[in-house]
C-alpha cells in the first residue's frame, strides 16, 4: 500500500458500491475500505498522526465527485 491523499480516501469511503469497517485498539484506530472484499483503502490514526494508504491500482476505484450527491 501506498501514501494516498484524504480527499482520495474520502471518495473511495464514500462510494455506495464499497464497504468498510472501522476497529480501535487503544489510541489506535484503523478504518478499511473493501471493494468485492478486497482491501483497497486504510486510514490509520494513532494519537494525533492521521496516514491514508490505499493499494497501488486505487485509482480504479475512485468515481466521480457527482456520483455520491443525492437528488432531490
């Protein structure tokens, strides 16, 4: 996994095709995005430090920004 932007990670966590699961240890804490139950995206935070990683081809995955809008 590779250093990813949180804007990216964002998108990816907020796409209603993918999935994730948050779990915390501690002052540790880790959210992961599955698409088809594969892993493709982390977020860790550990005390105050915030690090996005998302697989080398996350980049698929990513839609466009009107995709997760909603109309009314």
């Amino acid at each position: 996994m590779k250093l990813i932007m949180r804007s990216e990670f964002d998108n990816l966590r907020l796409n209603p095709n993918h999935s994730y699961q948050a779990d915390r240890n501690g002052d540790k804490q880790i959210v992961k995005i599955f698409a088809n139950e594969h892993l493709i995206a982390k977020k860790v935070t550990h005390k105050k430090s915030v690090r996005y990683f998302g697989v080398s081809n996350y980049k698929e995955y990513i839609c466009d920004v009107d995709d997760h809008r909603s109309t009314y």
